[in-house]
C-alpha cells in the first residue's frame, strides 16, 4: 500500500484542530482532577474533627454509646477517602496513558523532522558550490524564471532554519513530557501507598467498632434504663412542642384576622409577611445552614434499629448532633423566637417560628435569645450544653411544619 506523505505544517494544522474539539474535555479532566482533590482534602478534615470528638468520649475511660457512632461515622468517612482516592487513581492512568501517547508521537515526529533534515542536508551539500546556483539562476529562460529561482533558494534556506527550530522545540516538548510522567508514575505510586495505609486504618477501625459492641453488649440493662429515660423526655418535648403549636395556631388566627391573613392548608393562618417568610423557607429546602458550625449526626431522623440491644427500636423526632465542648447552636433561617422553655434531659429549649415552620433546638446550657426577638440566619440562639460525666455536647434539632414532623436532613445543606 502506497504510503501518503503530509507536509509537515499540514500536520500542524491537524494538530490544531483536534486540539480544539479536545481542549474541552482536557480541561474537564483537570476540573474533575481538582475537585477530587478538595474533597479529599475536606474529607481528611472530616475525619481529623471526628478524630478529635471521638478522644474526648473516649476519656471517661469506658465504651460508650456516643464513642461507637463517632467510630461508625469515621468509617464512612474513610470508605468515602478510599473511594476518593480510587477515583483520583483512575483519572492518573488515564493521564499516563495520555502522556505516554503524546510521548510515542513526538518520538515519532522527531524521527521524521530529523530525516527530512537529514536529507536537506544532503542535498545541500550536494550543491553547495556557489557556481552551481549562480548557473541555475543565469540558465533561466527570462527574468520572471530567474527571480523565481533566487526565491526558491531563499525560502528554501528560511525553511532549513525553521526545520532546525522545531526538531529543537519537538526536543524540548518531549523531554517535558518524559519529566511530566516520571512525575505522574511517582504521584500513582504515591496515592497507592495511601489507599493502602487507608484501607489498613479502615480493618483496624472496623475492629474497634466490633470491639465497642461486645462491650456495650454487656451493659444490656444500663442501656435499656437510658434509653427509656430518654424516651420518656422525648415524649415530654413532643408535648410541650405539640402544645406550643397548638397556642402559635391559635394567636396566628388572630394576627392574621387583624391583617387580612390567610391560612394554608396546614392549618396556620399567616399575614402577608409571615406567608412570604414561610414560602422563602420552602424554597430554601435542602440548603439550610446546620444549626452548629461543626458537628457529626449521631441519631437521623425516624424509627430505625437501635445499635446494639436486639429487636429495639428507637424513634427520633429529629436529629442529634455531636459537636465540640463550648460549641454554640445557631438559627438556620430568618425567624421570630417563639418559645424559651426548660425540660428534663433536654435542659433549655429554643423554638423558633418561619411563618408555619418551626424549628426546634434542644439540649442548651446557656439561651442567648428571648421570646418575641427577631433572628438572622446563622445567629447565635444559644451554647450547648456538655454532659462533662459522658464528655458529650450534643443538639438535638427538629423542623415542624404546623403539627407535621420533617426530617431535618432533608431540609440542610449537605456541607456545613
């Protein structure tokens, strides 16, 4: 098969093109690069704060409730560095494969720029005699022929120099890209020493998580006292709340009665600020604040399994928050404070009023609002209080809308 021959800046052009149509994706490929790296990057934070949580319960010196969610969230928090990593090991290889390709081809275009200089050469030295060229010129037909060949040996003299410089710049873009991969093939190594140590954490981890349950498993009856305890003010709270709305239900009719309200289909009559307050809240879904600046939830919303005691289960109105001692809780919208309340085993309670949405923070040592105050998102409402005999600081947080439960997870964001 005859072979095609392409001048040299009819593959440049080529080169050009194809650039084009890849540059995107290329630049994709560095986006996704980039943002693998910054989650990891939080991840490894993730786990350094939960790190911190879980030596500070783990000071009383004996297995604890608290101490096996935070061992828990820390294998999530690995598993999801792991897989961070994979992905970043994938996006390398393909990088090595790409270099490695870029490398054959210019290894490839060198070849052949230095055997077409080669041959210019040859050429060249062939008819180096000044008297050969002043005959080819004088041996023209007419002037218009020999201005032509004048020309000819100009461009070609310009077309050996720039030949020269691009077997000098193919040189330079190849040894770029033979360092880029050595680099590449030590960042893959690198990351795979990591995905190894992380993986050894992770069975270490697992083991302690297994460990932390045979012991709590032996504190059966201790467990089952707490946990009725702490049913018993959970019930407690969800009346008080129950209560509080049944009031705020009531006194909304009247404002509203006085300004020319209306009432929506949960019951709550709302003035027309107080509607435009409640549908901000709504479209706001999903993109709350937390209530604490940092934190690990403990116990999700809902009925589910309890973690260690058999065929019991218990029942969460809301969320529970693990934070840092001295810690504060901090409104995750715009609101009226519309309750200041103590009760027992949740210390002092914040109920703040979004037009027909409350949202209810619990477990507080010391209140920094009063009924009737207006608050901002991300106000300080008050800090939360620390079990020092568990070194535990935990908020339980709760979102009504009218008398209807919501799960708070699926109203904050996903990043603190």
């Amino acid at each position: 098969m005859k072979q095609v021959y392409i001048p040299f800046y009819h593959k440049l052009r080529i080169i050009a093109i194809l650039g084009f149509f890849l540059f995107p994706v290329f630049l994709a490929a560095q986006d996704r690069k980039s943002g693998l790296r910054q989650e990891k990057k939080q991840i490894e934070a993730d786990i350094k704060y939960t790190n911190q949580l879980l030596s500070k319960t783990r000071e009383n010196r004996r297995s604890s409730m608290d101490g096996l969610v935070i061992l828990q969230q820390r294998i999530r928090q690995r598993e999801r560095l792991i897989n961070t990593i994979k992905a970043e090991l994938i996006l390398l290889d393909n990088e090595i494969i790409e270099t490695g390709d870029s490398i054959f081809g210019l290894t490839v275009e060198l070849k052949k720029l230095k055997e077409e200089y080669a041959q210019m050469i040859y050429y060249a030295n062939r008819n180096r005699s000044s008297y050969n060229r002043l005959v080819f010129v004088f041996s023209a037909r007419d002037f218009n022929q020999a201005y032509r060949r004048i020309k000819y040996f100009q461009q070609y003299g310009a077309y050996r120099r720039t030949q020269a410089e691009l077997i000098t710049s193919t040189q330079d873009k190849l040894s770029i890209k033979e360092l880029e991969l050595e680099q590449q093939k030590a960042e893959k190594q690198s990351l795979l020493a990591q995905e190894h140590d992380e993986k050894q954490q992770l069975e270490n981890e697992k083991g302690d998580v297994d460990h932390t349950i045979q012991d709590l498993g032996q504190k059966e009856k201790e467990l089952k006292a707490a946990l009725r305890a702490k049913q018993k003010a959970v019930a407690e709270l969800e009346k008080a709340i129950e209560k509080i709305i049944a009031e705020e239900i009531k006194l909304a009719e009247e404002r509203a009665r006085a300004r020319a309200g209306t009432t929506t289909s949960s019951g709550f009559a709302l003035t027309p600020e107080e509607k435009q307050l409640s549908e901000n809240f709504t479209s706001n879904k999903g993109k709350l604040p937390w209530p604490t600046e940092r934190g690990i939830v403990s116990s999700t919303f809902g009925e589910h399994q309890h973690p260690v005691l058999p065929r019991v289960k218990i029942k969460n109105n809301g969320i529970d928050i693990l934070t840092g001692e001295g810690e504060y809780a901090r409104a995750v919208f715009n609101g009226e404070v519309t309750r200041v309340i103590s009760v027992p085993n949740f210390n002092n309670v914040v109920i703040v009023r979004h037009g027909e949405f409350l949202t209810v923070y619990s477990n507080l040592d010391e209140v920094m609002v009063s009924k009737g105050q207006k608050i901002t998102t991300k106000q300080r409402i008050g800090r939360i209080y620390t079990d020092h005999n568990e070194n535990r600081t935990k908020l339980h947080f709760e979102i009504w809308k009218a008398k209807d439960l919501m799960n708070p997870s699926s109203w904050l964001a996903g990043k603190r």
